[in-house]
C-alpha cells in the first residue's frame, strides 16, 4: 500500500494531465519510490484548492529561494498557503513559510507526517473559507502581516487572529517570504543547502532613500510604529529598509539596534501617510516585529527608541495625542517641547516622568485639553493651562 494512501482517501486529487513515462524515470534515484508512485498515480493535480503537485522542474525557483539546493532535493508538492513539500533520495521534508523552518523524516515516516501536518494547515483554509476566493495553481494566500513580522492565527486560550489573507502570484510570494529569513531555512542539514555564494538572492524593493523630515530618527521609528500598527504601512516596507541588517548576528547589540533605527529612517512616509497619525507612543508590539527582523530581543530594556528631540514632529498634522511616557530615556537631557507649537490639533499630551524644557511653549498649543506631567514639576506655566481649562494630571 502506498504511504500516500490516506493522503488521498481524505483528500483526492483531480489529475490536470498526467506526467509522462520520461519524466516520471527522470525522479529514478532522486526521491522515494512513494513519491514516485503518487507523482504516477495523480499526475499534475489539485485538491479542494488547496494541494498541488508540482512538474519535475517546477519547484527549482522555490527552493533556491530559500537556500535548498535543487540538485539534491526536489520538491513535489505545494499548498495554498506557500508550504513546499520536497524529497531527497530517501527522505520527505516540509519548508514552512510561515516560521522560516523545514522538516525532514524517512520516507515512509514522513509521508504519515506530512499528512499530518499539510491535513492542519488545511483545517485553517478551511475555517477561514479562503477557497471560495481562489486557490488556483501559480498563486497562495499571502499572510498579511506575516509571522516573522508579527502576524499570529489565534488559538484556543482566546488570541484572536491579527492576519488577513490574500491570493498573490506564486513565485513572487514565495521569495519575499523566503527574504524575511534570509533566504536560508533552518532545520535542514548543510548538505542539502546552497553554498551562500550561489543562493538566489530575491529581496524585496528596497524603499527610496529620502530625507525624514524628523531631525531624530528615534521620532522617525515612532511614527513608522504608530503606521505599521494602524495599517498603514505594511511590515513588508519595514523589513526592505532594515534588509542589509537582517538576520545578522551582530557582535555589539546596541550599536546595531541604533544602526537599525537610522537604517529606518531612509524609509519613505509620504505626506498623505504623516498626515493619517492621530496618536504616537511608544509601541511593544511594533518593538518585537523590529526586534524579530534584526534577530535580537532586549526584553524592553534597551533604550533605541527613545527621543533626543521633538523636530519635525509638525509633519504630523492630524497628530491629537501625543504620550512621550515611554519615548523618554529616564537619565537623558531634557526634551526640547518648542516644536510642538506647529500642532494645531493637539489634544492630549502625555509627558511621564521625563525631562523636558521650553514648558512655555505649550501656552502656544491652543488645541490642548489635558496634560500628564512628571510628579515633581512645578511651574507657573501650569497655572496658566489651568485657568485656561487645560485637565493637568501627575505621572504615576
């Protein structure tokens, strides 16, 4: 019986034309008899959307996009949602786009395996009724933000899914996916890698190079965050701008952290995207998406985030709330306010614990309604907001 067997009871495949006596001995030696046989058996098929074998040579662009040399493995299927399914002479792996890593057993234990696995993802296409929407061969379901910058399914214990999903031509998916790892799977053993030299290299455009319009890139990355977590600007943009420090081990953290951040800034905000923020803050979740790009994780504790001037910060037009709680390094010079006259919508102003001067430059903010300030703050520019009905309220 064929290791495929429950494969196709529970899922079968409709053969588009079947592959020819030349083409099937051309996988003599290079695969498992199994594979073979379900290549023999189905041919170039489909099912329920969602599966698809692949030609003997169809799957080399995808491999070589995530470091696998064609030469020694081949892959045989594919999924809507971009998994590929490839074999060696005696072996059956799975590259999973979404965590950037592969799989490999033994032929007959991993055709019952990736049963498992490639029947999972398709209860998630199922539930989420992308079928109805496409899944024809040549493209998947682009994962919107993706897990490397993000994105997260849901589960059981109450997590709501934060992804979309939309149908994108195939092999153009495939290597940006593959670009946010690197171009180089884990979990496959050297032999079965490109050399890095020979790796096809498919990254994403990089974002013009432009002038912020921030003087501090710190500000810069802030209001990349406030985007990115409002949906308008795709994580993707993020990682093309920060693409030359990915997936580096850098010997010194914080010099690569604040490498990164001024990386960021070349990153491109157009005047319709600076004039849609209505809040900036700092934002964790955006800290771990950049923080996941570059291959680090600081706990919270570092301080590249946070801003040595406010300059600039007029570009934001629509800007109603502003909370510098946690933008302020504790231990830094204070932060210069003056700019903050050229908002004219500003609404709430949080300013935490931190430093700051030019405090009189609020009086100009004539849209403020409520004001945090640091606990041990005294002025009599605060008298001044209250008699004009400005909430003043004491960090906690």
């Amino acid at each position: 019986m064929s290791a495929f067997d429950e494969f196709l009871a529970s899922f079968p495949m409709k053969t588009e034309r079947r592959f020819t006596t030349a083409q099937l001995q051309s996988l003599a030696g290079r695969v498992p008899e199994s594979v073979i046989e379900l290549l023999g058996r189905v041919g170039l098929a489909s099912s329920k959307r969602f599966f698809f074998t692949l030609a003997p040579t169809e799957g080399r662009p995808f491999l070589e996009a995530w470091g696998v040399n064609p030469d020694v493995t081949h892959a045989f299927m594919n999924t809507a949602f971009g998994l590929i399914v490839f074999a060696t002479s005696s072996r059956i792996g799975v590259i999973d786009p979404f965590s950037g890593t592969a799989d490999l057993w033994e032929a007959e234990e991993g055709a019952e395996m990736l049963v498992w696995d490639m029947v999972n993802a398709h209860h998630e296409f199922a539930r989420r009724k992308l079928g109805a929407r496409g899944g024809a061969r040549g493209e998947v379901f682009a994962m919107s933000p993706p897990v490397k910058l993000g994105g997260h399914f849901g589960n059981n214990l109450g997590s709501k899914s934060n992804a979309t999903f939309a149908p994108e031509e195939r092999t153009k998916h495939i290597a940006a996916q593959a670009s946010l790892y690197g171009h180089r799977v884990k979990g496959l053993p050297k032999a079965l890698m490109l050399p890095t030299s020979s790796k096809r290299r498919l990254e994403p455009k990089a974002a013009r190079v432009e002038r912020s319009p921030f003087v501090d890139p710190a500000l810069h990355y802030a209001v990349v965050a406030a985007l990115v977590d409002a949906k308008g600007l795709e994580a993707q943009s993020v990682h093309a701008a920060l693409a030359s420090l990915a997936n580096k081990s850098p010997e010194d953290e914080d010099t690569h952290l604040a490498n990164a951040v001024k990386a960021l800034s070349t990153l491109l905000l157009s005047a319709r995207a600076l004039a849609s923020v209505r809040r900036l803050g700092r934002s964790v979740r955006f800290d771990g998406v950049f923080e996941s790009i570059l291959g680090v994780e600081t706990g919270g504790e570092a301080d590249y985030a946070a801003l040595r001037s406010l300059g600039g910060i007029e570009a934001l037009t629509a800007l109603e709330d502003l909370d510098l709680s946690g933008l302020l390094n504790l231990d830094a010079a204070p932060l210069d306010l003056a700019p903050l006259v050229g908002l004219r919508r500003l609404v709430k102003l949080n300013l935490g614990g931190g430093k700051v001067k030019n405090l009189e430059a609020l009086l100009k903010v004539r849209s403020l309604k409520k004001l945090v300030v640091p606990r041990s703050l005294a002025s009599p520019v605060l008298e001044k907001l209250v008699a004009r009905k400005v909430t003043i309220a004491r960090a906690r």
